[in-house]
C-alpha cells in the first residue's frame, strides 16, 4: 500500500523560497546543499517537503512511498504509465523514481528497503 511521503517545488531562488513559506505557512527550512533543503511543518503534522532548484522537472510534485519500487512501476505501466528516466540510488538502501501516471501526470516514488 503506497502512502504519501513528501512534496517536492522546485524554485529558481532558494533564499527567497525558503523566505516566502517560512513568511506564508511557518514552515522551517533545514539545507540539505546549497541547491535543496526541507520545508518542515511548523507543527510537525502533515507532510514535509523539498526546496530544489527547478531542473527538467519544473512543476510541484507528490511522492509516494511504495513497498516494492519495480512491481509498481509495472503496475503504471500495465494501467497507461510510464517510467521517466531510471530508478535512482539514494543513501545506502533508499531508491526513487518518477512515473508518468495515464492523464500525464508525473509523480514519484520512493522505496527503502531497510523498512
């Protein structure tokens, strides 16, 4: 069963982002890099999200967590969908990818196989 995990906005600034929704939605910012960090809620209720400089995917985005990352990608894939790029690494166990859902629509998914 997939949950939501994160969102994901890309920015052009991240300075002023990081101003604008600490100033609009109290939101924290914990840097990552100079190029991303956390947008945390003030509450700590909800979903958290990321700041990133805006790349070749310039839209907000919804990720999932999903317990087995390929068996859901052909699940997209046998419903209309599609892979977008590879499965990416990240950290020691964690991977992700975006899918392109059946209207168009790109999301992601995320996997951590230490549990």
């Amino acid at each position: 069963m997939a949950k939501v995990e994160h969102f994901e906005i890309p920015v052009e600034n991240i300075e002023r982002a990081q101003a604008f929704y600490r100033e609009v939605l109290e939101f924290t910012y914990e840097p990552w890099d100079a190029d991303m960090g956390m947008l945390n809620q003030p509450d700590g209720e909800g979903i958290n999200g990321d700041l990133h400089i805006r790349g070749s995917l310039g839209h907000p985005t919804v990720v999932f967590t999903v317990d087995d990352l390929e068996e859901t990608i052909d699940r997209a894939r046998r419903s209309g969908g599609e892979l977008i790029g590879d499965i990416q690494p990240m950290g020691e166990t964690s991977r992700w990818a975006y899918i392109r859902d059946s209207e168009g629509n790109t999301i992601g998914l995320f996997s951590d196989s230490a549990g």
